[in-house]
C-alpha cells in the first residue's frame, strides 16, 4: 500500500525586542545565568505583568508578512502546566484570541508553487531553562530566558514531505529576519519548531495518528526525524511493530531516532483561561496604519530591485538575507551612486570585519551613507583601496566622516607625478636584482617594488598608475 505523510508544524520565534515580555529585565542570551531576572519573571508571588508594546509590534508585523488577518483585540490567557524551568506554573499565552489568525505561506515545491496556510500566530513567555549536572546529579534552572517574547506559527497539516518542511522554514526565516522580527537562528535557539506528522493511506481525506516531535532546531535533525517517523508509522501499521498513539516524543539526533516523552496533551488538560492580570490590547486604526507602513517588501521583490540597479543575482541574493544589509546598501548607493561597488564593500570588506569579531551580518552597525561616501572616494581615485579599508576599520569602532579622516592621517592620494617618481627610482635603484629580473621576464618580480613603493607612499597613490610609472622606470634603466 502507498502511503502520504500529513504535516503540520508549530514554530517558535524569539522576537527582537530589547526587554522581555511582561517586565522589564534584558532580552539577551549567553550572559551569566540568572542575571536578568525579576520577581516578575520569577513567578512571585503579586508582581504584575506589564505587556511589552514592542512585541506586539513584532507580533503584528509577523501577522502581515505571513498574509494573516490581524484580531483588532487580543488577549492573553493562562496555559497550566507543571515544570521545573516555569516558576509560575503556568505560561502566558493566546488561546481564545490571538494576534494573527488564517494566514499563507507560499513555498516553491518539485511540483510547483504550493500555499501553506496558517492557523494563527500567538503571542507568549518563553519559559527558563534546565541545566542538567551529570557529575552531582542535580538540575538547575536558568531563568534568564523565562518570560523571553515568542511567537508561535501554527500551520495547518498541509506539508507532504520533508522537502517542503525545510522550503516552509526557510520561506517564514526569509520572512521574518527581513522584515526585523527575528533573527530566526535556529542554532542559537531563536527558531525551533515541533513536528507534528501521521501517515495516511494515499487519496484518503481521514488523517491518521499524530506524533509530535518537540523543540527541533536544525534542518537537517528535522529532516532525519520526518524520515525515521513516516518508517516508524508504516512499519506499526503494516507489520504491527507496536501500537501508535497520540503523543509528544524526543528525537535523539546521535542514535537517529525518536523517543516517547509523554502523552499528547489536549487543550482540555491545559485548562486555558483569559488571565485577568493582562488587560486586553486593542490595536486601532492608527497603530494598524503605522505597522502597516513599516513592512518591507518581500525578499524576492527588493533582489530584483537590486538585479536592476546593476547587481548580479548573487549579490543581490546576499545583500536580501538581512534586511540590515539591504538598508546599508541603500544608504551607501544613495550617497555614491556605486551599485556594484558598495555590495562588493559590504559583501567583502564589511562581513570579514563582522566574521573576525564573531558578529552576524544583522550586527553591521555602520552608517550605511558614511559608507557610500567613502566608496566614492575610492572610485573618484582620491583614497586609495588599502587606505578605504583601514578608514572602514575605523568606522566600525567609531562615528567618522571618511574624507576628514583621510585628510587628517595622511590618506589622500597624492596627485604629485614628480614626488612619485622620486620614490620609485630610490626603490629601483636599492633593488638593482629584481629589476635586472624584471628586465629579463621575470614578470613576478615587480611584485616585491611594488610592494615597497606602495609602502613608502603609505598607499597614498593610484595602484594602476604607480604599476605604470614603476614599469617605465625600470625599462628606462
């Protein structure tokens, strides 16, 4: 017998806000644990929460990029559950009515274009964080990323395969990190996602037993997942290797397989009610408006706005991976006028700076039209390219406006043939070996004049044309 797999996923996304969701304290991870908590956060007994408006921005903004209709009122309820890393015994979340609901996701398939609609986006507290000792046989709980803003996609079962999964997951991160929700790392944990899969006979309309699959974050653990539960279902059905039923299971990415945890909770087991202690968020006509206005356009449309200003599709792919990148050329082609030559800064110089301080390329802080200017300034031939990188090195420490600085290190290409042409036969004339060989064919041997004139110019001249004068002094010896 032929059998379809039927999928829907629930993905978790931590949004890019700067303080957590109902109080105050830091929404940063890796610093020490325990240092951004609250009586708040902790669970206390008597502290208020106060809804942080910013993740509702995000929650919004997430809503209209995934095509969703936005609740003008949303509200927040308790989900009870009982576990060590959740001080409050119990999550505030949406049940009864969220930020975004019916949305769409178009994906692109083997089979063509394909919609994956989504049931709702709810807002809701992340919970802290167990730290197992191995050595005392302890637990601990970090309660630094209790109370973190999340949002949840929920899909509807309409994914096939593992191949749509990841194309799903992929199509929501370009989404979302464009348009500043998140930064949707799923090795750092701001995106994961449960699996939620049953098989079914092919052509039937009645869906099988569903298994969910908890907290995967990497595609290719989720891939290895899907694949050992379609086995795992067909084999139950067809040889009776075990009974299924509807439960929550652990997939262990080192022995490739999936382990039971619990049973499948129902909505009646978490006894959602509206928690009184959040009031209702009424989002109006002016706060619709002024979210609406932010959105970028899609990915795929800003790529071929780059694709005409003159960039080829991989720039133009590179640069559409982060919106602040995209902002940056922007902001630097708009002051140089360079297409081509701002991406390569940015794509080359600007994320080798990032990579060698361990940043992201949604990190790049720099002002985006300081940038353009000094482009120009290496294009207008005034600053020569060695130069332009020790001034952007500089710019990323620190607010300078390229040209004052080069006048003031002694950075602008001098103009002055004569003084040139001074310093290149003083090097010639040191260097008597590597000019005979020059003379002689030896092509590579330039490269060490070269050098050497361009250092004793500390680079302030045109590479093309300090080669040209270097090559007619050597020929007239």
């Amino acid at each position: 017998m032929r059998y379809e797999t039927v999928i829907g996923l629930e993905v978790h996304v931590e949004l890019a806000t700067d303080s957590k969701i109902f109080c105050s304290c830091a929404n940063r991870s890796g610093d020490e644990q325990n240092s951004h908590v609250c009586p708040a956060c902790c669970g206390m007994p008597g502290m208020l929460p106060v809804t942080n408006k910013r993740a509702v921005d995000l929650g919004m903004t997430a809503g209209m990029m995934l095509n969703c209709h936005i609740n003008r009122t949303t509200t927040f309820d308790k989900k009870s559950y009982y576990y060590p890393d959740l001080p409050g015994s119990y999550q505030t979340t949406q049940w009864f009515s969220p930020v975004a609901v019916n949305g769409t996701v178009r994906i692109e398939t083997e089979n063509g274009p394909k919609d994956i609609r989504v049931k709702q986006i709810h807002m809701e507290e992340d919970a802290g964080k167990l730290v197992h000792d191995t050595l005392s046989n302890t637990t601990l709980v970090d309660f630094n990323r209790t109370s973190v803003p999340l949002i949840e996609i929920v899909s509807q079962p309409d994914l096939s395969s593992a191949d749509e999964v990841v194309a799903y997951l992929e199509r929501l991160r370009s989404l979302l990190r464009f348009a500043k929700v998140s930064e949707c790392r799923m090795e750092l944990g701001t995106m994961r996602c449960d699996v939620n899969l049953s098989i079914r006979p092919e052509g039937s309309d009645k869906l099988g037993v569903r298994t969910e699959m908890k907290n995967m974050n990497s595609i290719s653990a989720i891939r290895r997942a899907i694949a050992y539960e379609v086995d795992r279902h067909i084999d139950a059905i067809e040889n009776g290797t075990e009974e299924l039923v509807q439960e929550t299971r652990r997939w262990d990415d080192e022995k490739g397989m999936s382990f039971a945890m619990r049973n499948k909770e129902t909505a009646g087991d978490y006894r959602y009610f509206p928690d009184p202690n959040v009031m209702p968020i009424v989002i109006d006509d002016e706060w619709y408006g002024r979210i609406q206005g932010t959105l970028p356009p899609f990915p795929e449309v800003k790529k071929q706005q780059l694709i005409d200003q003159g960039l080829t599709e991989y720039d133009a792919d590179l640069l559409t991976q982060s919106r602040v990148l995209c902002d940056c050329y922007d902001a630097a082609f708009a002051a140089s006028g360079l297409a081509k030559e701002c991406a390569n800064w940015i794509a080359t110089n600007c994320l080798s700076i990032l990579k060698k301080n361990g940043q992201t390329m949604d990190d790049l802080e720099i002002d985006g039209d300081r940038l353009g200017q000094l482009v120009k300034l290496v294009g207008d031939g005034v600053v020569s390219n060695a130069n332009a990188k020790k001034i952007l090195e500089v710019m990323f420490e620190e607010d300078v406006d390229p040209k004052a600085y080069a006048e003031a290190n002694d950075m602008i290409v001098s103009n002055d043939t004569d003084a040139v042409m001074d310093v290149i036969r003083g090097i010639v004339a040191a260097n008597e070996k590597d000019a005979n060989d020059f003379r002689g064919g030896n092509e590579k041997a330039i490269n060490p004049l070269f050098g050497k004139c361009m250092k004793e110019l500390k680079g302030n001249c045109a590479p093309q044309q300090l080669r040209e004068m270097l090559i007619a002094c050597i020929m007239e010896g």
